[in-house]
C-alpha cells in the first residue's frame, strides 16, 4: 500500500477513565466565555412519539467578533451509541470559537431508544439545520465540516459517506471535510462478525443481528469518489477493536485517496485522545485548522 501514516509523538496520560473525564470536563463547564457567543439546547428535530423520542438539541459557540463569516465544525460525541451528553463537550465548542470557528456540538437519540440509522439521520437533520441557520451565528454555510469522537466518529463517517441521508432531507451532501477522532465501528461488519455477539448485546440493539445491515452502518462500504476529504486521527494505545476498524478503513481508502491524511498518535488512549483537546494549545488544533482552510 503507498500509505503511510504520520505516527505523532505524545507523552503518555494516565487519565483514560471515562469517570476522569466527565470530572475534568464538568470542572471547567462554567469557565468564562468572554470571548464567546454560546446558545445552549437549540431544538433541531422535533419529538417522535412513534419512536418514543424527544426533541433533539445542539449547542453553538461562535467567536463574539463578527468579522467575516466563519468556518463551522459540527461534532457528534461518542459514548458507544448508548451514552453521552452533548453538554460534557462545552470545552470543545468554547475552545474553537475562541480560535475562530463557529462550533456546533450535537445531540441524537442513543440506543436501545434509537437505532445507528435513526442516530445517523438526526445527526443529518442537525448538519442540515446548521446549513438553513448557521449564518444568523456568523458561521459560514457553505464551509461546514463534521467530526466525532468514538461512536460520533463512526455517525460522523457515516453521514459523510452515505449520501442517502441527506437525500432523504432533500438536499445535497453539505459536508466539506471530515475529521475522525479515534473512530469507532468504521467497519462495524467485520467487527461484529468477528464478535458473534448474544443477541442482547447492546451492540445488536443498535445494529440489529442482520450481516447485511451491519455493512449498510459500516462507512468502509460507502467511500467512493468525491467524496469529502477526511482527516483521520487514531491513538497508538486505542482499544484493538478501534485499531483493527481503522486500519482496514484506511487500507480500503488508499484505493480512492492514495496518501490519507492519517496520524497515529502514539501514547494516547481512547478517552486521551478526546482529552487532548481540553489544553487550547494542543497541536491538534492548528492541524485541524489548516485542514479546514485547505
């Protein structure tokens, strides 16, 4: 294979608990935003009482100066498509509004409530909704990029490379770039064929016991050509479910994008390569923001 991925020296972290994170996080919720423009739990989609679910919410962070319209960076948390909160991820909106990109953190239905398809198409509603409304915000609509950590990586991917989702909202695919971090179930049908899960595993209430639609949710079924850009994080200490997705999603990426914008970071762990965002001088902010230009 011609790829060959830039693997990124970081000092290892011993704080990969989950319980770390929310503490960290929560800490800092209420921090200044001097530099802040912030409107919490904006409703997107409207309740679904044939499916039991409630009104779907964003949070927007946008620089308080107005000069020009900005980049936006939509961002869909993880939490193995069962758990999360939107509000958990406030340091990362407030971080890159203060950088200069309007941010937008997203809410969707988890499981067993909702099913991927149900979470993929909510998070479609929200990018669509940041494409109608952005601009009152000083956000840019014709320059929205979408990330995700984990299980909001893989909606992120998902949503990116499947064009049915925005078909089905009745426009074109608005997605400019794409940008993964430590994704989870890129290939979602290798991993649980491997797995042979009971049927009451939290996965298959997800992703139900049909092979054929665990290829329909894995996003290594969908690349084709022009499609969005991706850039592609891992962590070099990331779960080897994590590790074995991603390298067969990059192997199969190489066919369409000969040199993927990929970067292994060595020492990071699943949960630290969220957390490395918390410090505003992370190198990883000034990566992501010269992708977003180019």
């Amino acid at each position: 294979m011609s790829f060959s991925p830039q693997k990124v020296k970081v000092p290892g972290s011993p704080l990969q608990f989950p319980f770390v994170l929310c503490v960290l996080i929560l800490s800092v919720s209420g921090c200044a935003f001097r530099r802040v423009n912030r409107v919490n739990d904006i409703p997107y989609a409207h309740a679904d009482p044939a499916t039991g679910t409630a009104d779907q919410k964003l949070n927007i962070f946008a620089p308080r100066t107005r000069d020009g319209l900005k980049s936006v960076l939509v961002f869909i948390h993880g939490g193995s498509w069962n758990s999360g909160d939107k509000d958990l991820y406030n340091f990362f909106g407030n971080r890159w509004a203060r950088k200069g990109v309007v941010t937008v953190i997203v809410g969707y239905p988890l499981s067993p409530q909702a099913n991927y398809q149900q979470m993929a198409a909510a998070s479609a509603k929200a990018v669509k909704w940041v494409k109608e409304n952005i601009r009152q915000y000083g956000g840019n609509p014709e320059r929205i990029f979408v990330s995700g950590h984990s299980a909001g990586g893989h909606l992120a991917a998902l949503i990116s490379l499947d064009n049915t989702y925005f078909d089905s909202l009745g426009i074109a695919n608005p997605i400019k770039g794409t940008i993964l971090i430590d994704a989870a179930g890129l290939d979602m049908y290798g991993y649980l064929m491997e797995q042979k899960f009971d049927s009451s595993h939290t996965y298959l209430k997800t992703f139900t016991t049909s092979p054929a639609i665990w290829k329909k949710a894995s996003p290594i079924f969908h690349l084709h050509e022009g499609m969005p850009p991706m850039l592609i994080y891992r962590g070099g200490k990331t779960y080897p479910s994590i590790i074995k997705s991603t390298e067969r999603f990059i192997t199969a990426l190489d066919t369409y994008v000969p040199e993927p914008n990929y970067h292994i970071q060595e020492g990071k762990g699943h949960i630290g390569m969220i957390l490395q965002f918390f410090f505003t001088w992370n190198p990883r902010y000034d990566q992501i923001r010269r992708f977003m230009e180019e």
